[in-house]
C-alpha cells in the first residue's frame, strides 16, 4: 500500500471542505452523480467510434446505497473508471489553477458555490464524510485501485478485487453535531428528494432501493413494506422539457449543476429550434463576469450535445467573440456524433444554428436593455467593453449587430445612454454626436475643451475606457450622425465665432508664429481657440489620431509611435493673453518662458506626461519670484 501526500493546492481546497460552512452541503451528491453520469457518457462515446465495444442501454445506470447501521453512503457507477494514473492525477490534484486565489477573493461570500466550479467537485464529499474510498476498473487494464483518503493528510493506493468496470464510491458519513445532521444523508426520502432537486435530468437511470407499502394479499385495509429497486430520476434533460413545464428555478438550478457560473444567472434563453436544422439551446446571460473574463485565459463556448450525449465541453465556433459571455448548451439531432474539431468550422449545420444563436441573443439582449433597464445596467457595467470589442473587431463586420446595445456615460443624464436616446434628443441645430475622452467622468467634466459645447447646451458623451473611441471609430456614425471629439479642429458650431476666431489668429499672427517656433516638434500649430471660456489654453487635434489615441497606442507593447497632431490653442479673452502679450512685446526671455509654461499645462490638463518635470517647476519658481 503506497500513501502519498495532496498536491499543495489540493489540500488547502480540502481542508477548505472540511471545514466547510456551506449551508448546502447536500451539493456533494449532485457532484458525484454528475462524475458518475460523465464517466458513463465517455463510454458510450467511446462506443459510437470503437468497433469492439457495444454500448447495450441497459447494462449502464448510477446505483445510490445506504447502510444506516455502518453509516455509509456509495455511488456506484458503470463508466469508464480510472487506471491508477488517473486516481492520482485526477482525485489528488485540482487541475485548474486559479481555483484558490479565486476562493479568497470571495472569502466573504459564505454561501458561495464554489464547490465544483474549477473541478473541485469531488472533494465536495468531505463536507460530510470522514473517509472516502474509491475503488475502481477502468475500461482499459484489467487492474482495479483502492484509493482512500482520509482527508487533508494525505492518501492511500492499493491494488484491489474487482469483476466489473466502473467505480464505486463510499462515504463514511461525519458524526452528527449540535448543529448538524449527516444522518439525512442516509434517509432513503431525503436521498429522493435531493435527486430529484438536483440530477432529475440526468440521461441514465439512478437506482436506489425503496420502501413501498403494498397492500397485503387477501386482506383488506391491510398493508405491508417491501423493499424495490426503483429509478428515481425521470431521466428527461431539461432541454428537451416544454418551456412552460419549467419554472425559472430549474433552469437555475441546471445553470448551477452545469458549474456555467457561480451565480445567479441575469437571463436565460431556452430554444427549440424546428427549422432547417433541429436543435434544442438552453443560454444563460451571467450578470457578473467570471474572475478572468478580459485575460488570455478565458475560453468562450457552450456545451455541445449531439443527439444528448456530450460531445464538447467548450465548443468555441457557437458563440461570436462580442457574446463570448453567454453559458450554455446545444443538442442537436441532425449533428454528426463523431465530428472532429477541423470539420466543426466547416460544418453547414453547426454553422446555421450559430448564426440563429448570435440572433437569439441580441434580441434577448435588447429586450432587456427595453423593459429591464436596471438589470441590463447591471449586465452592462460586466461585458459592455466586450461588446464595444465587438463593435471595433474585424473591421466593424458586427457593427450593425451591436450599435444598438452599447451605452456611454452621458454629460446630462449623468448615467450610461443609448445612441438611439442621444440622437433621439439632439436639437435639430446640433450636427455631430459629442464626446469627450479623459481617464474618469470627473477629470473629463473639468475639460476645458467640453466648455464651449456644454455651453451650446449640447449634450457630451464622455469616454473612459480605451476601446471607446476606437469603437466609435469604426462605427463612423449613428443614424447619419457622425461622432465628433470636443476637442477636435472642427467642431460644427456657430459660425460666427469661427469668423472671430479667425480675424483674432491673424491679428495675433506673428505671436503665435513665434510660439509654433519655440515649440517646433511638440505641436503642428498654434491658433486663437474658438472653444475655451474660462480657461487660458488646451490642445486639440487635427487629422485622424487624437490625442487620447496617441495615449492608448503608445502604451500598447507593439508601440508604432503613432503621434497626433497637435494644436496648442490660446484664449485670447483671458487675462493670461495680455501677460503673453506684453512679453512678446517687449521681453523675449519672459515670453520664451510663459510660452512653455502654457504649452506644459495644456498638457498636464490632457493627461499627458510634461517631457521635463524639473524644467517646468524651475519655470514656475522664476515666474513666482
Ligand atoms: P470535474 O468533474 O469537475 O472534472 P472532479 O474533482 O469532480 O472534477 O473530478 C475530477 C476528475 O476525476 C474527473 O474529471 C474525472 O476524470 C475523474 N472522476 C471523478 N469521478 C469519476 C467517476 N465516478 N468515474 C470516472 N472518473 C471520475
């Protein structure tokens, strides 16, 4: 007999369960019912493509025991089973890493469903059992395995007897506590009943003996128990069931057996689709983002089943990139069972139900963002960078798709807008569709470049996060309304001032001739600004770059040094201009000076980096003295 030790995760994650608070712990049946399904898929999988083996239905079920007097639980399943390898690998160690930093995040959460998320699911047995042992057959060798644990020390592997291929899992049930019963778990009523809650749906018969009163032979009125092998789950997956026999609950329910999320699902979407191509698809749109939603390490797709039997736990090609949130399955009876991974790109089927399930949710999504604003709010905050993404991918092919679900921060209604909602109350005067960028609403509320434009009473959208503009971008426009940036050259209004501003930028031209040649490399012009009230300068931009492009391109690791053109714009109005003035006028230094000054706070306001900190303070030491 060999013992060996936990993989450090694993133990931390036991002992985690152990000492569980989780006020369900009844939860661990339906993980190892689902292990017990699972093993049993992958034979009959297995048999659909290996000549040598036959899948006969009845020879395959999942049989529940309980022995009140050891007080012992079994999960007796005819799947696959394990080689010893697998024993080790798969019971000793937790496979995806993550599991734990994502626990202590949650730490506070008590009643978390972690259980199982990251394929903790059979540990889950040691919130009620002392001692588990697994004894199993695989398919493939003809050595069956011991292994037992009697938890966070460590485990035991030994060679064992054994006719049958499969595995049979035994649980010596906790002594019961003050606050705790583990004896309900041998109650043949309860055992039914979390069943039924849990693993109703489940496609293979789970056996249990029942007590059942038969009336006795001869005798009326009178009655006697005997014990049955029963099936108690009704074995229907749930997708096949009507929508109207299913409450909201189930389908929650299912979302939580499945471990799609760890929470409440915001929507679901049950389809039965009858058309070209017949298929069954139970989605889920989560309302919180899974811990590693926006890295590399996020993998998008639905379960996909052909004819209910699981063929892909992730099938990627069903879900676009702008709804690579969404959870959920897909059983088909027109699929192949044995497509491979190459054929499913090409496949006319998988293709078409794809496109339907792209449909399906946008319209589910626009429903909600129509008749549960708070809840699509709530949805939004999580993916809405995600669906700008898909605005801006592939050159804006899912633009039309997706322009109607995105939302900006409004200067007015101090909340996330529609497009439709901005153009729906844009003055009839009003040209473009404003926005502002800048790292939060408060800095980019104190823009000097939104003063001119707010005064116009036109309303602004204001842009934090760094997909924003490249989206706009590419959409190019809403409802024939083009996107304007505040701080871009032209900004559509008044004509007047346009006038003024620019008999002022002649006046004024030999000093800002001066100031573009104190500032040669740095900015493309200056010129009198027709957008400041208050504040004596800021920079705009000319031509396709702005400035907060510039910001979000050269932070990227493959750096092009793509540069906007700058504008340094002055106020003449403000009583800085005269200071400026005067200095051209009779003293170079002086106006050498302001000249840097001003350019280095139009770029502190724009969020950019002064080239030469110690520079611009030693400037304005010598302006204060
Ligand atoms: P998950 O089921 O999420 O992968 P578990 O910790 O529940 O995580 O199980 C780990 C692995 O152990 C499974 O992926 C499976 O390979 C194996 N396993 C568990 N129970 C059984 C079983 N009854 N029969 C065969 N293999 C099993």
């Amino acid at each position: 007999m060999e013992k060996k030790q936990f993989q450090a995760e694993s133990k931390r994650l036991l002992e985690l369960m152990i000492n569980s608070i989780y006020s369900q712990k009844e939860v661990f049946l339906r993980e190892l019912i689902s292990n017990a399904s699972d093993a049993i898929d992958k034979i009959y999988y297995r048999a659909l493509t290996d000549e040598s083996l036959t899948f006969e239905k009845d020879n395959y079920y999942i049989k529940i025991e309980s022995n009140k007097e050891k007080r012992t639980l079994r999960i007796i399943d005819t799947g696959v089973g394990m080689t010893k390898e697998e024993l080790e690998n798969n019971l000793g160690t937790i496979a995806k890493s993550g599991s734990l930093a994502f626990k202590s995040e949650h730490e506070l959460e008590e009643d978390y469903d972690i259980i199982g998320q990251f394929g903790v699911g059979f540990y889950s047995a040691f919130m009620v059992a002392d001692v588990v042992t697994v004894i199993s057959k695989p398919l493939d060798s003809e050595e069956a395995y011991k292994w037992e644990s009697k938890g966070a020390d460590g485990y035991t592997i030994e060679p064992f007897e054994r006719e049958q291929i499969g595995t049979e899992i035994t649980l010596q049930l906790k002594e019961n506590t003050d606050d705790e019963s583990y004896d309900e778990y041998l109650d043949e009523y309860r055992l039914q009943e979390i069943i039924k809650k849990y693993s109703d749906f489940i496609r293979y018969p789970i056996k249990m003996d029942v007590t059942v009163q038969q009336p006795k032979e001869g005798e009326d009125n009178e009655f006697e128990e005997h014990v049955e092998e029963q099936i108690v789950n009704s074995m229907v997956p749930i997708w096949r069931k009507n929508r109207n026999e299913l409450k909201t609950e189930d389908y929650e329910q299912f979302y939580n057996e499945k471990h799609y999320g760890f929470d409440k699902p915001l929507k679901h979407i049950h389809i039965h689709a009858d058309g070209m191509v017949r298929y069954q698809a139970i989605l889920y749109i989560p309302e919180t983002k899974p811990f590693d939603y926006y890295t590399q390490e996020y993998e998008k797709g639905l379960e996909l089943y052909a004819n209910s039997v699981l063929i892909m736990n992730k099938c990627a090609e069903l879900l676009p990139d702008h709804f690579s949130f969404v959870k959920g399955m897909v059983d088909s009876e027109d699929l192949s069972l044995n497509i491979s991974r190459e054929m499913l790109q090409h496949d006319r089927q998988l293709n078409i139900i794809a496109k339907n399930i792209n449909r399906r949710i946008k319209n589910e999504l626009l429903q909600l963002l129509k008749n549960e604003r708070e809840q699509y709010e709530k949805f939004y905050e999580a993916f809405g960078r995600q669906l700008k993404y898909g605005v801006y991918s592939e050159f804006g092919a899912n633009k039309d798709d997706l322009q109607d679900l995105i939302m900006f921060y409004s200067s007015k209604e101090k909340k996330q807008v529609t497009l439709e909602e901005y153009v729906s109350r844009m003055p009839e005067e009003q040209k473009y569709i404003y926005y502002a960028t800048g790292d939060s609403y408060d800095r980019i509320e104190k823009l000097p470049q939104t003063e001119v434009v707010a005064e116009e009473g036109y309303e602004i959208l204001y842009f934090t996060e760094d997909i924003d503009e490249f989206a706009i971008k590419v959409l190019m426009n809403y409802d024939e309304k083009e996107f304007r940036s505040v701080s871009s050259g032209d900004l559509g209004i008044d004509s007047d001032e346009e006038e003024k501003t620019e008999t002022e930028s002649k006046e004024h031209e030999q000093l800002f001739e001066k100031m573009k040649e104190l500032l040669a490399e740095k900015v493309k012009d200056v010129r009198a600004s027709k957008r400041l009230r208050s504040h004596p300068v800021c920079l705009s931009s000319d031509g396709e770059v702005t400035i907060e492009m510039e910001k979000v391109l050269s932070a990227m690791p493959d750096n092009q040094n793509v540069k906007a053109e700058k504008i340094l714009e002055i106020n003449v109005e403000h009583d800085v201009f005269q200071s400026l003035q005067s200095a051209f006028d009779s003293d170079k230094d002086k106006f050498n000076l302001y000249t840097n000054i001003l350019y280095n706070q139009a770029l502190l306001i724009e969020g950019l980096q002064v080239q030469d900190p110690v520079e611009f303070t030693n400037d304005i030491c010598k302006v204060l003295v």
